[in-house]
C-alpha cells in the first residue's frame, strides 16, 4: 500500500478530504518528517546532592515537516495546486490525515496555521516544503464502549463505579461520558457528580467503601434495629447517633482500616459520609478523625449538616493513606514497599434540637490522580449530558446531537478523567455527591468513549 497524506475535514472513517497530497498533480516526498514531540520537564535542582529531579512533565507540540513535489500539465495548474496548498496550511486549525506505507491504520494530527515563513517554494525542482505545527499526538477515531448502568448502591458489585480497560493507543487521553437521561432527575433539578480515577496497581483492591455498621459504637451511638432499605448493605445497615448533650464526641472507630497491608492502599482520597438526620430543624456538625493516635488524632474540618431529613452524602475532607512519610519504593530496589491502614473515627456534635443522626457508609474516592465535582442541570428537551474531558466541561445535548442550555451553567471543579492504555481504569462514579439527596436504588446510564492517541502510527488493533 502506498502511503495517504491527505487535509480532511474531520477525525471520521467518512472525513471529506479536502486535499489528497499523494493524487496527482502532487507526490509525497521521502524527506517528509513527522518529528517526535518533545517533553518538557520541571525540573527540581540543588547544589546539595548530585542530579536533577524532575517532579512534572508534559510533551510539546511537534513541527510536521512537509515536503511535496508537484507536477502539473502547465503552469496554470501547478499555480492552482500550490493555492489549494496555501489554503489548507492558513486554516486557524486542520486535520492531516496520515497512513504510512504498508500500513493498514489511519492516524489524525491536528494541525495548526502555518505562516509564510515557514512555507517554501523551490520552481526548479517542483517542490514545496513547509514546517506545520501540530498537537503532540496523533489521534485514532472514537472508541465508544458499551453502556454501563452504575448503580448508586456503593454495597452492590459495581456500585458507584464502572471499569473502562483494553484502552488503544500510546498514551493517556481524555474520557468522554454521555449521561443518559436517567442522571438527570427532572427540570431544573441538578446532579453534584463526584468522580476520581485509579489507574495504578489492582484497582479492584483499592480501599473504597466502609459501611458504618463495620466499625465500634463509641459515645452515644448503636447499631440499628433492623435492615432499613433506604441503606446500604445487608442486615443492621446503619450506625444512629443519639447524643445526650451538645459536645463534639467521638462516636464511631475502627483501630486499623484497611486490615490487609497493600500497595493498593496507598494513596490520597476524599471521604464522603452518606447520613440521615430525623428532625429537620436540628443542626448538626460530622468530623473524620484518623492517625495512629487515639489521643491525639488528627482532625480534618467538619462538615455542617444540612437541615433535611433526605439521606445525602457529605464530604468529611480528605486522607492521606500512609499517614505521615512514605518512602513508596524500599531504596533503590523499585519494589513497591505495602501500606498499612490507619485509625479512622467518626466525631458528630448535635448543636440544636433533639433528633438523632444515622450513618450508612464512607466512601473513600480516590482524589491523587484525576478528581473532580461537577454539578449538571437538567432541561425538559435533554436527551443526554456530555462530560468533556477534552475541553474541561459539562453540556447538554438533545436526541440530534444539539447542544442546549442548561438551567444553570457549570464548570467543573478539578480535574476529569483521564484513562489509559495498558491498565484497568476504575472510575469512581457518585451522581450525588453533594449534600442534596441520595437515591439508593437508581442507577445512571453512562456511555463511555475516547479517541486513542498516538506518537505516530497506529498499529492493527491498537
């Protein structure tokens, strides 16, 4: 197979193309380069120890460098040919579709202006040349998954998250979700959608639900009488603080959570409390405690409960998980070193009123590789929502592919997921994180899909 370089209109199998350079007038040179991009690093230095550090870094973006001869029936025409060539390499943005010889795979780079400095015209021998600039990766077309229905029950296999594997390409990319109608509740209702992301180790092993009920009663606080199925798990499912004054205290501990050691333990996470408080007019305050200490632990903020008798989660901060030092690897050996669990508490003080609060579960939402919060607003014509992992954004789309206003207009905060190639990517996934209300017998319909990208050519099946 000779080779296809050719401007097209979109990443798509159907693109139009708009200038074949391998077509007649013009013929692809062998000194065309598709130069690599080159990484930028941070780079952390002192003059107290030998060597550099590099703490952060990204790849630029590539230079393609373009050589074409050309060989039209007279000069007239090889003038149009070179105009048609101008045209594609003024565009604002292109796309170069790109299939080396012999190869079967397409790839996509996205292309930049290039400005007459860098486009040159040699008359003798009919060739011109030009240095475009690109984005670092060459893209592959889209990869739609099948659709997962996340269940919101985090003691369900699957609840609250969804696994996207088998991932093509070199490197990381952006994760697109389409939100199907059932995340999205009714008109002018909104979602605050939580989500972190694993991609290290077994994901599957990662610490991600401790149900209430699981940890010791400590002052003013018992188990339940009964399964309430408003809660997660089996049996007595929830742990009800019944106070006997207004003192923060600590009513729920567990001495070692996780129990096993594991390298998967290891991490940074973001613990969100799923509670119930029976009067509304009452006015509580819930505190994560942690540390080997019993006394003297350390303390995050507390949260503030709001004044609804709906079960919603609330968020109780953040754990680093080992608590203090952590040399990640025994010296130079590059062998993972386990981690160990920590001392968790759970600390409520009831201000006002004579109600009592229930506590179902933590969750512990990996928060040290790709966390964010995202609220999205329903509308009456909305047939999906669209999480845009490229653009950092949250937008509606109607049954057409349009995009409409929401009630409200949102950013999300953090950062959306990314997944890559070569791993299991578990995406931690809680439609209502925020403390509005909880449903825990619904699910969310959530369709994944990315476009592979790639360093320079694709592989079959990759």
């Amino acid at each position: 197979m000779d080779i296809e370089l050719e401007f097209v209109d979109s990443v798509s199998a159907s693109a139009t193309v708009r200038l074949d350079l391998t077509a007649p007038p013009w013929a692809v040179q062998s000194s065309t380069e598709f130069a690599m991009p080159e990484i930028r690093r941070a780079v952390a230095a002192t003059l107290l120890t030998d060597g550099e550090r590099y703490p952060a870094a990204a790849y630029d973006n590539r230079v393609i460098r373009l050589v074409s001869q050309v060989q039209g029936a007279s000069g007239d025409a090889e003038a149009a040919a070179l105009q048609a060539l101008y045209r594609e390499l003024d565009r604002p943005t292109n796309i170069l579709r790109y299939r080396p010889p012999g190869a079967s795979e397409q790839v996509y780079f996205r292309t930049f202006r290039t400005g007459p400095r860098s486009v040159v015209w040699d008359p003798h021998l009919r060739e011109v040349s030009a240095d475009i600039p690109a984005e670092p990766f060459a893209l592959g077309l889209r990869e739609t998954l099948s659709p997962v229905a996340v269940s919101n029950n985090p003691a369900t296999a699957g609840g609250c998250y969804f696994d996207v594997s088998a991932v093509r390409g070199d490197v990381e990319t952006p994760l697109f979700l389409r939100c199907g109608p059932d995340v999205f509740g009714t008109v002018y209702d909104s979602r605050t959608i939580v989500m972190g992301v694993r991609r290290r180790g077994t994901p599957a092993q990662m610490p991600l639900v401790l149900q209430a009920e699981a940890m010791a009663a400590a002052t003013g606080t018992t188990l339940a009488a009964a399964n309430d199925p408003l809660m997660s798990g089996p049996g007595p499912n929830y742990m009800r603080v019944s106070p006997s004054g207004a003192l923060m205290e600590q009513r729920l501990v567990i001495p070692l959570w996780p129990a096993a050691a594991s390298e998967d333990v290891r991490g940074r996470y973001r613990v969100l409390a799923r509670m119930r408080q029976s009067a509304i007019g009452d006015l509580w305050n819930v505190q994560l405690a942690y540390g080997a200490s019993a006394t003297l632990p350390i303390r995050n903020t507390s949260a503030v409960v709001n004044q609804s008798a709906t079960i919603a989660y609330y968020d109780l901060g953040t754990i680093q998980l080992p608590v203090g030092g952590d040399p990640v690897t025994d010296g130079y050996s590059g062998v993972e070193a386990p981690v160990g669990g920590t001392r968790i508490t759970v600390w409520a003080q009831r201000v006002s009123g004579t109600g009592t609060l229930d506590i179902d579960v933590l969750l512990f939402i990996p928060a040290d590789d790709r966390f964010s919060i995202t609220r999205m607003w329903s509308d009456t014509g909305a047939s999906g929502g669209i999480i845009d992992g490229l653009r950092h954004m949250v937008y509606l789309v109607d049954a057409f592919g349009a995009i409409r206003m929401p009630a409200q207009p949102e950013a999300p905060i953090g950062g959306l997921p990314m997944v890559s190639p070569g791993v299991t990517n578990r995406v931690v996934f809680l439609p209502d994180g925020g403390s509005v209300r909880d449903f825990l017998t619904s699910t969310s319909t959530v369709t994944p899909y990315y476009w592979p990208r790639y360093l320079h050519v694709r592989p079959v099946g990759s």
